[in-house]
C-alpha cells in the first residue's frame, strides 16, 4: 500500500490479572495512511486507549507487528523509541498533561527543547499562534481555562510537525463550544501539515469528521458501519472450542 504510515499486524496483548490471564488485545489489524484522519469509537474498557498506545510504543504488545512511520516499533529499545517519538509522534491526552510551573509557551517548547531543536522558542510561539494563544504565551495552566490549556496541549503536539498525531478523546474535559474550537484547531492543523491523526472519542460529531472510523469492542477492531475504508481493517476471532 502506498504512503502507509501506521500498520498493526495480528496484535494480541495478554495481562495477568487477579484470576488469571486477561486479554485485552485479541488480533488487532490496522493499517492507516499518511495524512488520513481516523477516528477509533466503542465503549469504555475495550482496548482503545491500549492501542493507541501501542501505536506510541508505550505498550508493548504480547504478540505481533507494530510499525509506524517507517519504524518498526519491537526492534527498538526504550532509547530509541524515546527518539522515535520525539521525531514522528506527537500525544493529546484528555486531560492535557501540562507542566503546572512552566507557562504556555515553556510547555509549548519542552519537546522540543528535549530535541536540542534549534529556535525551539521561535517554533514553540509559532504554535501557540497557530492555536490562537499567542497573548496567553506567558501564563501557566492554573491561568488558562480548561479550552485554552487543551489549545497549548495541541500546539504542544504540531510544534514539531510530527509525521503522526495520537489523540485520546482530545474533547472528553470540555464543554460542547469549547470542544468545537478545539476541534476546529486540531483539523486545521492536520490539514496544514497533511498529519496522520488517529483519534479515540465517544462524540459521533468528532468522529464523523474523520475520514475514516473503525470500531472496538472486546479487544477486536472492526470497521464501523460509518467507515468508507472497511478494506484496511481486519478483525481475528478468537477460536471457540469444539463443542
């Protein structure tokens, strides 16, 4: 397939739990292209979160491939995926994950100053303009409403022009205005940059801006009725015993 940026093969995540094994992966399939926007829908508990993370190299799957941005993920150590993230990936969580005592803009900066990315207060204000933050630049987060900290932890995510964008219900802490903002932000960066966005939400209106939707259920992805692109998804059963 041409310009595949993400690729899943045959996942499976297995955990010991207090009564025994727990699968929370059974044989996950995705393929995602570059610059294609996906939305990954289905109840709490599922496995959405887990596998976005696996897309991050923050999970390690029990069995199967995982490659992303050319890289393929198993083959490297905790070093290289570190490198790997920094350079590919960028990560929006719900609940915005911003350093309390540094401002908008060092918030904005730190990955990319982890980087040694030259003018990385240059780009990190350039980011905070593309979100429409630039006055807010020097204001920590217990200064800026719950929209705005989202804004930074978006700029915080494109300042790098990462190849790829993980978000995990980006608009889950907002109310549905503020939410709307933020989502007309994060698209209108993807489409600048012709990101890869991958997506987790409960909201059918976020999800249907998408270009695509897959659905989760019990650890098995499946196209969703919604999705135009049910080809790139395949879901492996797992056996049931002869009876």
């Amino acid at each position: 397939m041409n310009n595949l940026m993400i690729e899943l093969s045959d996942i499976y995540l297995t955990l010991m739990g207090g009564s025994g094994e727990v699968n929370i992966l059974r044989g996950v399939n995705l393929q995602v292209e570059q610059g294609e926007t996906l939305a990954v829908v289905g109840p709490s508990g599922s496995g959405k979160t887990t596998t976005l993370m696996i897309m991050a190299g923050l999970e390690k799957p029990t069995s199967g491939i995982v490659r992303v941005a050319g890289h393929t993920l198993s083959d490297m150590n905790e070093d290289a995926l570190a490198r790997f993230r920094r350079i590919n990936l960028g990560i929006v969580f719900q609940s915005f994950h911003l350093v309390p005592t540094m401002t908008a803009l060092e918030n904005t900066a730190l990955p990319l100053e982890f980087g040694h990315v030259h003018g990385a207060r240059e780009r990190a204000m350039q980011a905070l303009a593309a979100v429409g933050l630039e006055s807010r630049a020097a204001h920590y987060p217990a200064q800026l409403s719950g929209g705005e900290q989202q804004r930074v932890a978006l700029a915080r995510a494109f300042a790098g022009e990462p190849r790829v964008i993980l978000a995990d219900e980006p608009t889950g802490n907002l109310d549905s205005e503020t939410g709307k903002r933020v989502v007309d932000h994060l698209f209108h960066l993807q489409q600048k940059l012709d990101t890869t966005l991958v997506l987790i939400t409960h909201d059918k209106g976020l999800a249907a801006q998408c270009s695509r939707q897959v659905r989760m259920e019990d650890g098995i992805l499946l196209p969703d009725a919604a999705s135009s692109g049910q080809d790139k998804v395949t879901a492996v059963l797992p056996q049931q015993p002869a009876l």
